[in-house]
C-alpha cells in the first residue's frame, strides 16, 4: 500500500460487508436538507461527508457546524474544507437555535471548524450559540465538540462557562501519528483541554473520541484509552476512519466489529462511564442515547451513595 495521501489501494476501496449502508432518500430527509439551507446553516454531516448523514437526516437529526464552512487547519482526514476563513456571521447562534426548534431536536450538538484566525479561537460563539439554543429552544440538552482554541485557558473557560451538558473534544487518533494526520494540533494539548475543562467544572461532562484503521497499533489506542481516564474522561468514542476521497489519508484497514466490541470492553474495564464503539461511530452519532446512558449510570451511582449513607446512619 502506498504512503502517499491521494492514494488508495484498490483492495481498501472496497468496503467489507459490515461497512455498508443503504443511502436513504425519503421525505424526512429531504425536509431537512431544505430547512438546512434556508436558514443557511452548515452541519458537519455534510460538510465532513459524514456516512451517516443519511441515517441521521431521515431521524430528523443534524450536527450543527458554527463559524463558518471552512477550516484554518489543514488535517489530512477532515473532508471539511480548508483555507481562509470567511467573516464571523453575528445572526448564526440564532439561525441554529431556530434550526433546533424547528427540527424539535431534545439534544443539540454544535461543532465548528477550527478559527485559528480569532482571538478566542471562536470560544464566544460557541457561548453564544449555547446561550441562543437554551433562549429559544424547549430546553434542550446541548452537547459541545470544540478544537483546542490553542490551549487558551480564557477561551476554554468561555465556553465551559456557558455550561453545556456534555464538553466534547476529540484526540481523534494515536500521538505518533499526529504529524502526518494532525499537524497544527497537539496530542499533550487536547488531554490538557479535557483535563482543565474538569477544573474548571467538575461536574462537567467530559467526551472524546478516536478513529481506528489510521495505522495505528491496539496497545496505542489502549494507552490513549489510559490518557483519556487520567483527566477525568467520561465518555468514549471509536470508529472506523474512511477517506472522504482520494486526496485524504488513506485508509489502511478496515476494523473488525470484533476488534470494536474488544475496545468496548478495554474502554468499560478502564472506567468510561459511556462507551460507543463500532464501524459507523462518529463523535456526534447517537449522542443524544449516550448521553442518557451516562444520566442513568450517573443516577444509579447517586442512588446506591444515598442508601449507604442512609444504612451508615
């Protein structure tokens, strides 16, 4: 297999069984795609060619996309596009939270490309985007993946602040491959971002996630896993990375649902109190059952200390 990005070989470029969907076209999704672009809000579902979108948009789900459509970075797997960022628009954290309600959506996710050209790296918006879903919205939940703001300790805080439900942000994969997958970024920074934002709020709900089939070994991604639960990590995700065309990295294998359900179990037994690992995972997919995962466990938890302060008494 070539090293080179731009190249697949032939054989990776036919996927195996577990990894096919059907493509879904029905009235659901047609209904969303149009109020997408009448409020003219971006979604990484479309902007990433997320394999799910299909999925998603006939459940009448979206993953909203703030700052903008194109990325100061330049990541080798993103199919988001990279260059020079366009102007902040000031109406956007209210289009989204009209494109909330309008979707009837109960839990909220906001990403954004990553604005290396603001000062705060775009932590006020997401603020403003919380504070504007929360004002319009029935009260949703709202769930955060934000870059590493260059590890601004006030941009951070901005966003922490604003007190989203679940403060997701992703390693995304293994450190020894960061220089040729993720440049710009540092792994040692993003543990810090998770790390700080449970300074910050501990009882923030912290997320991160990492795609596999990148070349990277097991042991590395157990070691990530043990990276993860050291700052205080609640919640994981794993998936299959797939190139979103011939001019990103390559994929170099393709995960067994196997290999899946065994990082499952590694992630479980090293205290994740909610685990997503298979094929078609994606930081977003299903957030919202993840989430309700982690509030009961959270609640059980909660319950099982009240009866034995109760029994201690």
């Amino acid at each position: 297999m070539s090293s080179a990005a731009g190249y697949m070989d032939p054989v990776l470029q036919r996927l195996p069984k577990w990894l096919t969907k059907p493509i879904l076209a029905t009235s659901n999704t047609r209904k969303v795609a149009a109020l997408l672009s009448r409020l003219q809000l971006n979604t990484v579902c479309q902007s990433a060619r997320c394999p799910n979108k299909g999925e998603c948009f006939a459940q009448g789900i979206a993953t909203f996309m703030i700052l903008g459509n194109v990325c100061s970075r330049n990541c080798a797997f993103c199919g988001v596009t990279k260059g020079r960022p366009n102007p902040v628009d000031p109406h956007e954290p209210w289009r989204v939270a009209w494109g909330a309600r309008e979707l009837g959506l109960r839990y909220a996710v906001i990403t954004a490309v990553a604005r290396d050209d603001l000062p705060d790296g775009g932590a006020g918006w997401f603020a403003k985007t919380i504070q504007a879903l929360r004002a319009r919205s029935k009260s949703p939940h709202v769930e955060v993946l934000v870059p590493d703001f260059l590890g601004d300790i006030s941009a951070l805080a901005r966003v922490v602040e604003a007190s989203p439900d679940v403060f997701n942000h992703n390693v995304e994969t293994v450190p020894r491959l960061y220089s040729l997958l993720r440049p710009q970024a540092d792994y040692r920074r993003s543990l810090w971002i998770l790390d700080k934002a449970k300074e910050i709020d501990v009882t923030m709900v912290t997320k991160s996630g990492i795609m596999v089939g990148l070349g990277e070994r097991p042991n590395e991604v157990l070691t990530v896993m043990r990276d993860l639960r050291r700052v205080g990590c609640d919640v994981l995700t794993v998936g299959q990375y797939l190139s979103p065309s011939r001019q990103h990295y390559p994929v170099r294998e393709f995960i067994t649902p196997q290999s899946f359900k065994e990082y499952h179990l590694m992630a479980q037994d090293l205290g994740f109190l909610s685990v997503y690992s298979a094929p078609f995972v994606r930081s977003s997919y299903h957030a919202e059952d993840l989430f309700q995962t982690l509030s009961q466990r959270r609640k059980g938890d909660e319950d099982r200390h009240h009866r034995e302060a109760f029994r201690t008494h």
